[in-house]
C-alpha cells in the first residue's frame, strides 16, 4: 500500500516570482480552500518534502539554490511549476538576468498555467503531482 | 493480569492511542481555524509514508540514537506498566530524551544543532518535576508502581493539587505546544523552531513521529497516577487535559528559551515543591 497518495508534503519555492503566485499558494491553506484536508503540509524544509513547489522564473542568482534544493529532497520526488514564470518565464521571458523557466535546470513533472494561477488550479496541479510521485514510487520500489 | 502483561499491552497499543490522540489533535486545531482538517488517520498516512520514502543518513551514529530514542520511549511506559519502581521510569524517559538531542546535535547543521541545544533546554526545565512529581505521587500513596498507586485509596490529585497544575504546564513542554514548543513544534512552521529534525528524513522522521505517540501515551499513564482511583477517571482527565492544550496551543504565541525554563522551574519549585512542603507540614 501506497501512502504518498495521502501525505504529499509540500516545499514552496519563491524563484524571481512578483509574488502573485505566491500569495495564490498561501491561499491553498486558508480555510476558503484548507489544502490539509488533502494532508497536504506546507513543510519548509526540502529533507522532509515529497514536492517541490516552484513559482516565478530561475535567475542567474537562483539557479544553484533551486538545484540545490531539488538535490536534498529524499526519492522520490517531484517538481510543480506554478505560474507562467515558473513554466517559461512569463513577463520576465526576456529580462537580462532570467535564464526562463524551471524546466531550464529542473525535471519539472506538472505545469500549473495562469497569471496569477488560480488556487483551484494549483491544487489541482498538486493533485496530479501526486500522481507522478505515485509512478517514480513504483519505478524506484 | 499480571503488570507485565499491561507493559506488553503498552507497547503494541499506545502508538495506536497516541496517532489517534494525534489525528483527532489535528482535526479540533484546524476546527478551531475555522477549517475542516485532515482525515482523522492522517498521522499513520504521515509515518507509513515517511517509512516509504528514502531516508539520507548524514552520520553512522544518527539513526541507532534516534532508534535509541524510541526503543527507551517504549520502554519507560512498558516499564512503568510493567510494575518498576516508578523514579526509576522516569530516568529511562529522560534518557529517551537525551538520545534525541544527541541525534539532532550529531548532524553539523546549524538548525540542527539549534534544534538540541533547545531541546536540552526543555529537558532541563522538564526533567527535575518528573523525580519530583513521582517522589510525590510515592510519598501520598505510600506505593512505588504504577499498579500500587492504582490500589491505594488515597486519590492523589486531590492530595497533590500543585503538582497537577505544575504537570499541565510541563505536559505542555513534552507534547509540543505552544507557547513552550521551542524546539520542536507539529505546525507547519517554516523557521528554527522544528531544528530538530531538520536534518531527519524518511524512516528517521517516522521514529521521532513513533516515539512521540509513545510519549503521548506516556503521558496519559502519568495522568492516570494522578487520578488514580479508575483508569476511566485517568482516561477522562487525560482528556480534558489534552483539550485545553489544543485550546492553548491555538491561543498563544511562543515564547523564549529563558522564560520556558523560568516557568517550568517556578512551577516545580513554587506549586510542587510548596505542595510537597505542605503535606509534611500538616504531618502526613
């Protein structure tokens, strides 16, 4: 029996996001959408985190902190990208110091779109992240 | 039933109480938010998946102490079930304690380093009205086990009023509430304060979890010395202890090492310790 189906515990990372998302992921928690009755835990530390959250774009400055993250989290493990940021670089696309999207240094599993992306769409993201940890868990079991 | 029998007893059922205590912990706090929560299960889904996933052991020598740390959880509720001399017990609890500051203090992280020295902080101020609170319980009923304090007529609360209000506000520190969850909290805090396990991960993480419904359970057994007339009597005080800890933990905000030890310390020695000084001065 599989339980990763219902505890994904969350990391949330802040690339070079305006904080839109951001505040979209925040409102997963509150009682409006109470993402905890899915056993959903916002954890903040990548040792105990099954999925890595990802809004906003990799700068030149963030690219080894991501990295770096996505490196301590134990297997298996998977990476939502939130927002156009997270997925292509949205707005920022072509500012000098975006490389683009996650998928630039990360294998990203679920693209969640929107500008802001909406809190329903980024729990339904989750909810498919959690199938793609349900697959790796199979592969590496 | 012989008290061995309740020791074995304890150890196969007290991680189901203290994951139910947990989940049903849960659900009343996200009630309290005005949310719904998580499955009444949701601790056992939380260790049976941190049992599946991959653990990294930073050191050879973390996860044998943190196993340590739940082999002497177990023990000090078989033992102190099991009929053992009842100070005894809690010397093998503050040794389960230890082994886990020691685990967290093996990792040369600095939040997890963080994360021990608060946790000795916490056994500092928690440990001295444990001896004190059993020298207690031994000295009103006259008996040294668990099983003898259940017999005795004498029912201890009543004798021992202080050291009920003193054991609240310790049980408080060892179930991880706030305002005393300094080193250790079951939030989903994203700071310092869960720097004791910052550096657990997999199966490491699901013995933390594992002792602590040991220790939960622990801690009902202690209330149960308190009210010692029936284990029902026992049960329901553990109840309406545990309630008011959701309610505190939910209404306050945490406060500093310094004042965790000043309080704990003042409600040894002022509530405890007058308790004590007072039933030998009315010459029992």
């Amino acid at each position: 029996m599989s339980f990763f189906r219902r505890s994904p515990w969350i990391l949330h990372y802040d690339g070079s996001s305006c904080n839109g998302c951001d505040i979209e992921v925040l409102a997963c928690l509150t009682p409006l959408y109470d993402v905890e009755r899915f056993g959903v835990i916002n954890t903040g530390n990548p040792k105990h985190a099954d999925i890595l959250l990802v809004t906003g774009s990799v700068n030149e400055r963030n690219i080894e902190i991501v990295k770096n993250l996505y490196r301590q989290m134990p297997e298996p493990k998977v990476v939502v990208a939130v927002g156009a940021c997270a997925c292509s670089g949205g707005i920022f696309a072509r500012a000098y110091n975006i490389q683009g999207g996650i998928d630039r240094v990360l294998p990203v599993d679920v693209y969640v779109p929107g500008c802001a992306a909406r809190p329903e769409s980024i729990i339904d993201g989750v909810v498919q992240g959690i199938a793609a940890l349900e697959e790796k868990r199979k592969k590496t079991a | 039933m012989t008290p061995a029998i309740y020791g074995l007893l304890f150890l196969g059922l007290a991680p189901v109480f203290g994951g139910l205590v947990a989940g049903v912990d849960r659900r009343v706090s996200a009630r309290m938010q005005g949310r719904v929560g998580p499955p009444l299960l949701q601790p056992f889904y939380d260790v049976g998946k941190l049992l599946q996933k991959q653990s990294r052991q930073l050191n050879p020598i973390m996860e044998p102490m943190l196993v340590g740390h739940l082999i002497f959880m177990a023990a000090t509720g078989a033992l102190l079930l099991g009929g053992t001399d009842l100070i005894f017990t809690t010397f093998v609890f503050a040794l389960a304690a230890l082994l886990l500051a020691l685990a967290a203090g093996s990792a040369n992280s600095p939040y997890s380093f963080t994360g021990a020295e608060r946790e000795l902080v916490v056994l500092l101020a928690a440990e001295p009205f444990f001896i004190l609170m059993m020298a207690a319980v031994c000295k009103v009923t006259g008996a040294n086990t668990f099983e003898a304090v259940l017999a005795s007529s004498q029912l201890v609360a009543v004798q021992l009023p202080g050291v009920l209000l003193a054991f609240l506000l310790v049980a408080t520190i060892k179930l991880r509430k706030s305002p005393f969850d300094i080193s250790i909290s079951h939030h989903p805090h994203q700071e310092l304060v869960s720097g004791l396990t910052s550096d657990m991960s997999g199966r490491l993480l699901a013995y933390v979890e594992l002792a602590h419904w040991y220790e939960t359970a622990l801690l009902c057994a202690f209330m149960v010395l308190l009210f010692n007339w029936s284990v029902a009597l026992g049960l329901a005080a553990f109840g309406v202890a545990y309630a008011l800890e959701i309610l505190l933990d939910n209404s306050t905000s945490r406060i500093k090492w310094q004042l965790v030890l000043r309080s704990t310390w003042v409600a040894t020695l002022v509530f405890s310790g007058g308790n004590v000084l007072a039933l030998f001065v009315l010459g029992r």
